[in-house]
C-alpha cells in the first residue's frame, strides 16, 4: 500500500528531489554513523571520538591520526551502488527526478549514472593540495603511506570533504535550497537528520508530499506524509517495477 501511494505520487509529480545521507549506501557494505552497526557505536582504538578526529583542528594537529582512521574507516574503493542508487539514476533518466542531495561522500550516484548530484559534504574522490591546490584523486590517497603529500610542493593532501567545524560550499547549498523549493515531491532516504545544516534543508520543502525512507525513526517523521521504516534498496526496487510497469 505505501509503496504503490509512493509510486502513485511520483507518477503524478513534476519536480521530484532525493535527499539522502549514509543509509542509502549500508548496502554497498558502507557502514553509517548512528545505525547498530555504525561507526559511531564501534569502540574505536584511538580514544578519541569520530567526531573529533573527523574535524578541522584535529586534521590540521594530527593528519597522520586523522589519515589512518579516515582511510580504515571513510574510504571504499570496492564499494558498488546498490538498487537505491540504481533506481534514482533511471528516475532522472525518465525525467522523474530533478536532482539528488546527497550527505554522502562515497559518489556512488554518480557511479549508477546519476547526472545532477549536489554533495553537500564533499566527496572523496577529490583531494587537493592546502598549498598549491593541485587536484588528486582518491587513488593517490590510498596509495600513500602516512600523510599524503603534493609532488608539486610537498604541501599536505586535504580530502575535498567537509569536516566538523567547516562550513557548507556555499553553491552546492544554495542550488540544493532551490531544488527543494521547487519541488512538488521530496523524497528522504537513509538519514537520521541529525546533521545540521543538512537537514534544515527540509523545513524549506513547501511541496504536495514529503516522503521518509528510513530503517530507524527520525525527527522529522510526524511531519511527512509518509513513512516507511524499511530498507531503502527495497524499496526503490519495488519504486522502479512500478515506474516500469
Ligand atoms: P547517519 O548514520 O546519521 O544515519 C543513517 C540512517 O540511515 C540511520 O537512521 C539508519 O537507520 C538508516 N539506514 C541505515 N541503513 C539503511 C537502509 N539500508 N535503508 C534505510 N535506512 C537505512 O547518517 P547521515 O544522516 O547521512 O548523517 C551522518 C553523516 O555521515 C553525513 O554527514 C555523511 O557525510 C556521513 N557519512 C557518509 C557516508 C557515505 O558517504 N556513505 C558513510 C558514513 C557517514
């Protein structure tokens, strides 16, 4: 029943936004932060809490801290896009979804073939020198032992993610506002909506239907028009039988 009002409303949609975080790539064996099996519930060896290793000072303090857990722990190069993925790449291919808003840094919507994404975190792919700003892909990064270093100048390799305490870039936020804006269906999947300024987002949604895709309850449940507490492949899987049908 929630699946066909689901696929009933972006049948009938014209502007349809995807805004998702880290559970929709748990089944691309990534593991989010805040699930049972998330990275904040796993005690790690450092002491010290992700929060604080995954943050500006700390990077710029301690970077060979910081790269070892990042690459152990935010780094996935094996790493595949799963039927979510899958299905939100057909949907913009139909003309059933105008852009996706991701907090999620793995670029595995563009990989499905997801044409528009805005990455309000950054993305791993892109590494680039703090000094001469010489770009790296994410190879350059797995490959290196300890810090990685430019071999233009020696200067450090920062991931192009936003850490804790960084702000947002200012176009992809304000392009992901207006696409929400605009749109007649949001669609949320695989976020808890506890990261802020990303999940303010929402409160800008002023459209027909809001919809929450998500394994465990969110803050933003009784505000949307349908819930569905279920695996996000799933559930898109069943989305892209109905749009085929
Ligand atoms: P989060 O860990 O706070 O929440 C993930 C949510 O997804 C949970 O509520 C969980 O119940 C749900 N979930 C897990 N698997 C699911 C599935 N298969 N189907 C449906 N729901 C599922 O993640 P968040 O809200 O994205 O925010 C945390 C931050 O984590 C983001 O800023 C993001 O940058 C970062 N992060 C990104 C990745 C990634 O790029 N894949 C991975 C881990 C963390």
């Amino acid at each position: 029943m929630a699946y066909e009002t689901l696929i009933d409303w972006i049948k009938e949609s014209k502007h349809i936004v995807f805004f998702g975080g880290a559970g929709v790539s748990t089944e691309c064996g990534i593991p989010d932060f805040r699930s049972e099996k998330g990275i904040y519930r796993i005690r790690n060896e450092y002491g010290i809490s992700p929060e604080e290793i995954l943050s500006h000072s700390f990077f710029l303090k301690k970077p060979e801290i910081f790269y070892k857990y990042y690459k152990e722990n935010m780094l996935f190069p094996n790493a595949v896009p799963s039927k979510a993925h899958q299905t939100l790449a057909y949907m913009e291919s139909i003309g059933k979804l105008d852009c996706v808003v991701t907090q999620n840094i793995d670029a595995l919507h563009q990989d499905a073939g997801s044409k528009k994404v805005y990455e309000l975190h950054g993305s791993v792919r892109r590494n680039y020198c703090m000094k001469c700003g010489k770009f790296f892909p994410v190879e350059t990064i797995l490959e290196a032992e300890g810090v990685p270093r430019c071999d233009r100048c020696q200067g450090i390799i920062k991931p192009d993610v936003v850490l804790y305490e960084e702000p947002l870039d200012n176009d992809v936020f304000s392009n992901s506002l207006e696409a929400i804006m605009r749109a007649d269906l949001l669609i949320i999947g695989g976020t808890s909506l506890n990261v802020y300024p990303a999940a303010g987002l929402i409160r800008y949604f002023s459209g027909d239907h809001l919809v929450l895709i998500n394994l465990s309850e969110t803050p933003y449940d009784r505000i949307a028009d349908l819930v569905i507490h279920e695996k996000i492949g799933k559930v898109m899987q069943a989305v892209k039988a109905g749009l085929e049908a």
